[in-house]
C-alpha cells in the first residue's frame, strides 16, 4: 500500500501479491500506479472516482477531475442516473478526465 498525500486529500494505491509473483513485481506494480496517477493533474485517482460519484449526484451538482474513468466509474454513473434526476458528463483533457454531474 502507497498512500500520497496532498493538501487536499490522500490517494492510497494498492497492488495484491499472488502465487508465483514476486514482491518486487507487487511493489512495481503499486509504483507505477503512483507514477501514473503523479503524471497526471487529476484530483482523484481510478479507484476514488466512482467512490465521489454517488455525493456528488446526491447533492445535485459537482465536479472534479479524474485519473481516468474505468468500466465500474461509468457503471456506476448509470445506475446512479437510473435512481436521481441527475446527468454526469464528462470530458478528456491533457492529462485527466473532468467530470460534471448536473440536475437533470
């Protein structure tokens, strides 16, 4: 586990070992999930954005930059549209996703 704090949160990264994985390749892993999300100017990391999704929608309105938006972020977006009055929009920028939710 990598924690990386800023001021105005903490992003924590997370590799598994597995049989016939060295540790070595599970630090690498994590690392390289550090870098990526460094290399970037996104807010919240892949794992957090579906996380933020939900409080957003619940609160009607809201926006932050992501790392990138995985299968389970975008899933979660429709179940959310599907239950709240409320649209997500989002859009690829250089080195993140920006993400709007909006009252529908």
């Amino acid at each position: 586990m990598i924690h990386v704090t800023s001021e105005s949160l903490t992003e924590m990264f997370t590799d598994f070992g597995k049989l016939g994985i060295s540790a070595e390749k599970v630090a690498e892993n994590a690392a390289c999930q550090v870098q990526e999300y460094l290399a970037s100017t996104a807010a919240a990391g892949e794992h957090l954005t579906d996380q933020l999704l939900l409080p957003l929608a619940l609160a009607g309105s809201g926006s932050f930059t992501a790392l990138k938006l995985n299968l389970h972020a975008r899933t979660n977006m429709e179940v959310i549209s599907r239950f709240l009055p409320v649209h997500f929009r989002s859009h690829n920028a250089d080195r993140h996703v920006k993400v709007n939710i909006q009252t529908c």
